[in-house]
C-alpha cells in the first residue's frame, strides 16, 4: 500500500484513496523466489464515518486497471521451471 490520501469531509465523514501494487507466486515452497512484475496494480476509493467515537468503514470501491495471472511455481524450482 502507497500514497494513501484521507480527506476530513466533516467532523462524521471522511474519504481515504489507497493505490496498492501485489506480487504473489503460488507454489511457494521455500527458498528465493525471483523478483518479477506485479500480479496487480490498482487502488481503493472508501468512506468512512464516525459512530460512538470509532471510526468506521461505510464502502469501499476497487479500481484495477491493471490484473494480470498470478505466476505458478513448477517443480523444476524456484522459477517455475
């Protein structure tokens, strides 16, 4: 998670922009896994609000322009080969 913005709309509201990036390999058995590209690029558009003195999570929105295939490990190691 990145670059989170919240912004104070009124004393019981509030809104919040959270821009994430995951990198995630199935198959994981231990070991080095190789840095590659991220699985997803996206962000979160959410509101929140104020209820007995805890703040709450009214919605959440997920953008993802970006989504790709989440890389396998093979048997043949840790690159998948």
């Amino acid at each position: 998670m990145t670059n989170v913005l919240v912004t104070a709309a009124s004393p019981t509201t509030a809104t919040a922009t959270s821009y994430f990036a995951t990198h995630r390999v199935d198959g994981y058995a231990g070991g080095m896994v190789p840095a590659g590209p991220p699985t997803q690029v996206g962000n979160y558009e959410d509101t929140f609000r104020k209820v007995d003195g805890a703040w709450l999570l009214a919605s959440r929105t997920l953008f993802l322009p970006f989504g790709g295939p989440t890389a396998r490990l093979g048997d043949g190691g840790p690159c998948g080969g």
